[in-house]
C-alpha cells in the first residue's frame, strides 16, 4: 500500500501571504495524484488532479507540481476563505490512499 | 451536475452492521464512473472504505475488506455500503463519492452522515 505524508501537519500564516503544502508518497505515483480542500462541516472539494491541473471552477492561485514521490501544492496569495483542511489523494493498485492532511490556519 | 445523498441510521449498535445508501440525482449510475464510499472519524483525516463499478466490480481497503460490502442497485439509481461487526473506532462521517469518467479523482461528493456505533 502506498502511503502519504503530508507535511506540516499545521501551517500558520496571514491573508496575503503564499502557502506551500507537501505531500510525499512511499513509492512512486508518477503525477497520479490529487489535492482536496475541506473546510468545517462540509465534504472535501476536488482542487489539483493529476498532480497540476486545476479542477473546474478553481481560482488560479492554486496551482500544483511534482511528480514521482514528491509533490507541492501552492496557494500564491492567501484568501481568506483558503483556511481549511487540505489532503492528497492517490490511486494505485485499484486502491486509494489520502494523506492525513494540513491545517491551514490564520496566523 | 451529478448529486449525491446519503441515508441511513445514525445510530448503530456495536457488533452490528452499519448500513448505508447514496442516491444518485443528474446523472445515471450506469456511466463510466466509479461510485466509492470515504470515512472521516470525528476530528480527523479521510479513509478510503471501497468503490463499485456499474458492472458490479469492487475494490475494497484491505483494513476493512473482511467487513464491507458494496453494491449497486441500477434500478433505483443508487449505491449502497454494509459494515459488519461494528465498533466505537466506526464511528465517522460517511461519504460517498463519484469519480470523473475513467478518472481517479472525487469530483462528487454527498454531504456526508454521521454514524454512531453505541450501545
């Protein structure tokens, strides 16, 4: 099984500021790999798939990179409704994995 | 614009078995989709629990394969989850979840319900 580490677990910074999340997998997924965001009380919503193409509706300044075992997601200006939750997905195998996901929280 | 709604009990007895459907509303369930089910427990992260195909074909987390079992019913357009032996550690958000056509990524998912297992 694959496993994802997400890292930091907990990020703090202000409104504005540029945001960069790391999703490292223990084997490689080559770019198969998502970014969610979920925000208190409701269900994750599709941003970044394979690896860094920006999901529909999503605003430009999410963009992902990485292939292999290392990925980023990056936020280049914060908003403040980009406070949330954020996890990784892969599939592999005919199996899904998530990451155990980061905290973004307003500094 | 596919929807998805769970239903079911929110209380479920330990060593019972937790049963769960999502209707599926703008879209049929016979497409090339595959149709999953994703835990969350109280406070934490997602948990993948396993997925359909419209043929009937499934894949299972192993961690849980011994106790789930999904299955469609094409008819009524929907999906359902069964969990035998329940414990407290059941206790989550349920969610089910449709991926894009011949895509691996969620790009639909139901608001989600929570399941207590307590006596």
């Amino acid at each position: 099984e694959i496993v994802l580490t997400q890292s930091p677990a907990t990020l703090s910074l202000s409104p504005g500021e540029r945001a960069t999340l790391s999703c490292r997998a223990s084997q490689s997924v080559s770019s198969y790999l998502a970014w969610y965001q979920q925000k208190p009380g409701q269900a994750p919503r599709l941003l970044i798939y394979d690896a860094s193409n920006r999901a529909t509706g999503i605003p430009a300044r999410f963009s992902g990179s990485g292939s292999g075992t290392d990925f980023t997601l990056t936020i280049s200006s914060l908003e403040p409704e980009d406070f949330a939750v954020y996890y990784c997905q892969q599939r592999s195998n005919w199996r899904d994995t998530f990451g155990q996901g980061t905290k973004l929280e307003i500094k | 614009q596919v929807q998805l709604q769970e239903s079911g009990p929110g209380l479920v007895k330990p060593s019972g078995t937790l049963s769960l459907t999502c209707a599926v509303s703008g879209g049929s369930i016979s497409s090339s989709n595959w149709w999953s089910w994703v835990r969350q427990p109280p406070g934490k992260g997602l948990e993948w629990i396993g997925e359909i195909y419209h043929s009937g074909s499934t894949n299972y987390n192993p961690s849980l394969k011994s106790r789930v079992t999904i299955s469609v019913d094409k008819s009524k357009n929907q999906f359902s989850l069964k969990l035998s032996s329940v414990t407290a550690a059941d206790t989550a958000v349920y969610y089910c979840a449709s991926k894009g056509t011949d895509s691996s990524w969620y790009v639909n998912w139901g608001q989600g319900t929570l399941v207590t297992v307590s006596s």
